[in-house]
C-alpha cells in the first residue's frame, strides 16, 4: 500500500496527501466549472486504488463515470497528463450506485424513528412549537417500544401521521404526561408531512433500512468501493438531502469502533453542495455537526466538504478540515473578497504564492493545495494542477448503469419494501375500535332512553333514565384544544434530545 496518494504537480514538484491523515477531513472549493468534481474524482479513485472505500454525492450525475474506464481520454486529460509527467492509465473503479427515489441506484431508505426528531424537524421545516410537538411524539413511540409496544415502532411517514393524529386526538392525557400540544403545531406538521410525501420523500422512510455494513465491504481484490449516491433529484428537497448525509454521518459516528490513527481511512465521505448543510441551520445543529467531524475521524472516517466557496463552511467546522483543495474563486462583490482572503489566511503561508491574488488566477483544473504531512503539519501551499482521472469523466449511459445494478446482489435486497406492523396499522385499528365502541355505546343510549320514554308515556315507571356518558372519550373541547400551549419544558426537551443522540438520532433499537 501506498504512503500516499498524488493529486497532481505544482512547481515544487509532486503534490500528495498522506493517506494517514486522510482521515483529518477535507475541502474543495471553487466557482462554477474550475474543475471541483474532477478533483473529488481523483480523490475517490485514488482512495478506491488504495483500498479505502468511498461514499459520495453525486449531484449533477458526471461522478457516475468513476465506474467506467476512461478510455479514449479526452484531449484535455491527456494533455495534462503529458504537461505534468504522470501516467494516465484507462481504469474503470469498483461502484456501487444509490438512490433515495430507487430509479439510478439500489433504493437507500432509513426509518422515521431512526432519523431522530431533530433530523425530522429539520426536514419538515418545523418551528420551535413544532419542534417540541414532534419531540413529544418521539417520546410517546420510545416509551411504548420501552414497553415492548409496536404502536411506537415509526417506520414510515404514515406512521408518523398516525401518531401525530392519536397526539391530538389524546391531547389532554399525553398533555398530562409529556408536556400540551396544540392542534395548531400538529395540523401544521401533518399539512408538511403531506408536502414532504409530495416531493416523493416516502421512498426514503421505511424498510428495508439501510445498513450501513454496505459501505464498509471489502472486496478480493483489495480495492476500495465509491458508493455513489445519486443525488439530481434529491438536491431538489435540500433539507431531506442535507438531513439524509447528517443521518448517515451521525449514525457512522455512533456505529463505528474507535480505532484511533490508522494507516488509511476506513471510509471517506464526501458531501457536495455542502451549502445546503449549513443554510438557516440553527447553532446546535452546526454544533452538533462540529463535534461529529472532530469525533469521527478517530474512527477512521475523513469527511470531505465540497462547496463553492469555503465561507459556506462555518469557521468551527472549517477549522477542522486539514486537506484542503482551493480552486479559482471570483470576487466580483465584496463579501466575495472576504471570502478569498478568509480563504487566503487559512493556508500555511509558502514565500512563493501570494494566495490571495493567485486563488482569482487559477486556471480550470489547476487548485491551491495544502493537505496534512505524515506528522499532521499542513503543507506549505501550492500553485496545483490537478492530475487527470483514470475513469470516465461524466456521466455513465443509463444502459450501463442499470447493468451494474443488476449484478450487485447486495443493493438488490433493498429494492423491496417490508411494511411490517408498525404504529400506523396498529393505532389505526385501536382507532377504528374505539370508534366503533362509541358507536355501540350511542346506540345502547339511545336504546335505553327509548325504552325509558316508552316506560314513561306507559305510566310505569318514575325514575329517569341516568345518562350513561362514555368514559373512554377522552377528546379535548375545541376551547381546551385553543387555549392549548407548548409546555415550557418542551424546549428543555429538545435540548436533552440533542445531547442524547449526538444529532439526536435515537438508540439503536434494531
Ligand atoms: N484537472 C484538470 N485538468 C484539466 N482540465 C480540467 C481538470 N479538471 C477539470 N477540468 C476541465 O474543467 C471542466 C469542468 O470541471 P468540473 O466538472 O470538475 O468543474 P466543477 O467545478 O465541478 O463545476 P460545477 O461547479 O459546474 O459542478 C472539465 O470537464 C474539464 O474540461
Ligand atoms: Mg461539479
């Protein structure tokens, strides 16, 4: 195995990162078309060749290359291969392909219980009262499970609905117990849960759920895999795309063992369009994120941000990003200007570049690097051309692509769904059964006071019929429903469901 991986040649010579401290993270930044998603193939490849599997998002479909050889390269490859002495070897890379909507990829899918109410808030958009609102219902469905109820087990998303519709159809016992709701957050939250199933977001909550096993294979040949996750349609719900890849980087971080400095990375992970992780997100979850990067890497995880410019990035999680990879930034306006010299100050000083004024010359393909030397040390900075991929560069004929698909007979065991017995059916049943008891009791009332009006017009009897009220109805009046109100320690809970899961993704429960 190789100490290192080359990524191309400046005028110091070979430019290459450690693979030791791959797992220290990393950036590529740069303007539309300077050549972003080339480096990330390079990078992936590289990886791959060594033995370090790969999960990336795959945003406009062109990664999808990286499993198809590169042969005939195109002229540009050549050409910087040629200018910068190293070899170009046609190769195709070891891929997996996966997909949220299941139509350029093996279905990926987890479990509305397993995104956790922090995650889920963040993808249904909620408001504080909505927040605390979903929190409650995650509490009820985890102490039923405690209870060894299935009712609690939320699948999918009409088993969050159905639980959604007992909370305010129970509002006043589980306000006694959990903290009130009002119909307001929940009627909100069921409108957005509609909308979200709209955008086709029910492919991605259910089972069977993802494992993540699947991105830790290894293969005969010692090469590493790129789990390309087809991202076009899915970047179009930014908030399910950016709480999907939290998902799966909180649940690495809670699955791995800590294996401290290893030789090379177990996996590296890289998050493109990064932006959307961090727009309008709210200082825990930019927290939370912070401390999951500076933890998981202890478990042989490098993350990897891809973005256009790096003050997409808050400073505490740049901070933590060792390899970085800067292509061309424009500044036009000033906060553009502010970005390249934040860009500028977070490299290692090198006498030779003058990073500030060189980061708007770039040329396309060409990136100022600095990555982390064998002892952790960042790199002086320099002027880069980025090597050429060995791979297809662009994406793979839909042909192809379904081919591979079908010969991985990993990926295929998602491609049905399980609808097991979960909260849905189950509440939905005690629902109907509670129903139909108020029906019967309604009609045994009104058989008595039938009776009880034909004893009277008969002269029998003196004694009134008592009004036998249904004991089991326990609905709220509409004035209890309005004058409902988030319980103060609601917020108090969403703060402790942010400690306990480290992106409050509950306890495994699988
Ligand atoms: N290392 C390189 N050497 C030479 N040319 C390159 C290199 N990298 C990229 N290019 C050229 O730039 C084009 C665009 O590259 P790429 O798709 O990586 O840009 P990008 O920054 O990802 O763009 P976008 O922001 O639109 O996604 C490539 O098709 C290629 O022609
Ligand atoms: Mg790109």
């Amino acid at each position: 195995m190789a100490a290192s991986i080359e990524i191309g040649a400046s005028p110091e010579g070979i430019q290459s990162m450690a693979l030791k401290r791959a797992n220290r993270h990393g950036l590529i930044a740069g303007a539309t078309g300077t050549g972003k998603t080339v480096t990330l193939q390079v990078l992936a490849e590289a990886f791959a060749r060594e033995g370090v599997n790969v999960f990336a998002a795959d945003i406009k479909g062109d990664l999808s290359g990286c499993a198809a050889n590169g042969d005939p390269a195109p002229a540009w490859a050549v050409a910087r291969a040629a200018e910068i002495n190293l070899p170009l070897t046609p190769e195709a890379m070891p891929a997996v392909f996966w997909d949220v909507y299941g139509e350029l990829g093996h279905p990926v899918r987890t479990t509305v219980t397993e995104m956790g109410p922090v995650l889920m808030g963040r993808v249904l958009e909620a408001t504080d009262a909505q927040a605390g609102a979903l929190t409650i219902a995650f509490r009820i469905a985890d102490d039923w499970i405690k209870a060894g109820k299935n009712e609690g087990l939320l699948l999918d998303l009409n088993d969050l609905r159905a639980l959604l519709t007992y909370l305010s159809e129970n509002a006043e016992e589980v306000g006694k117990q959990y903290g009130l709701v009002t119909p307001q957050s929940i009627a909100a939250l069921q409108r957005k849960l509609l909308q979200l199933e709209m955008d086709g977001a029910d492919h991605f909550f259910g089972e069977p759920a993802f494992k993540l096993e699947e991105l830790l294979r290894t293969r005969p040949d010692g090469k590493g895999t790129i789990n390309v996750l087809a991202s076009e349609r899915l970047v179009q719900s930014p908030r399910l795309y950016s709480a999907f890849l939290l998902w799966l980087m909180s649940e690495l971080w809670e699955e791995l063992p800590e294996v401290g400095d290893q030789d090379k990375p177990k996996l590296v992970f890289f998050f493109d369009e990064a932006h959307l992780l961090f727009r309008d997100a709210p200082k825990e979850l930019i927290n939370r994120v912070e401390q999951v990067v500076r933890l998981i890497r202890s478990k042989g995880v490098g993350i990897y941000f891809v973005t256009q410019s790096p003050a997409d990035i808050p400073e505490i999680v740049l901070s933590q990003l060792g390899n970085r990879f800067q292509h061309a930034l424009r500044a036009y306006t000033p906060s553009d200007q502010k970005a390249v010299r934040a860009a500028a100050q977070s490299f290692r000083a090198n006498e030779n570049v003058d990073v500030a004024k060189e980061i708007q010359e770039l040329n396309v393909g060409e990136a100022l690097v600095s990555t982390l030397d064998e002892k952790g040390a960042p790199t002086p900075v320099a002027r880069t051309k980025i090597r050429p991929p060995n791979s297809h560069v662009g994406p793979i004929l839909l042909a192809e692509r379904q081919t591979m698909m079908r010969a991985n007979t990993a990926g295929r065991a998602y491609e049905k769904t399980i609808d097991r017995e979960s909260a849905h059916e189950i509440l939905g049943r005690r629902a109907q059964q509670a129903a139909e008891a108020t029906a019967r009791e309604e009609e045994r009332e009104a058989r008595e006071k039938e009776a009880a009006r034909s004893s009277r017009s008969s002269g029998a009897g003196t004694s009134r019929a008592k009004s036998t009220r249904s004991s089991g109805g326990s609905r709220t009046t509409a004035v209890e429903r309005q004058t409902g109100r988030v319980a103060s320690g609601v917020m108090n809970t969403i703060v402790r469901e942010l400690m306990r899961g480290i992106l409050g993704t509950p306890r495994r429960r699988r």
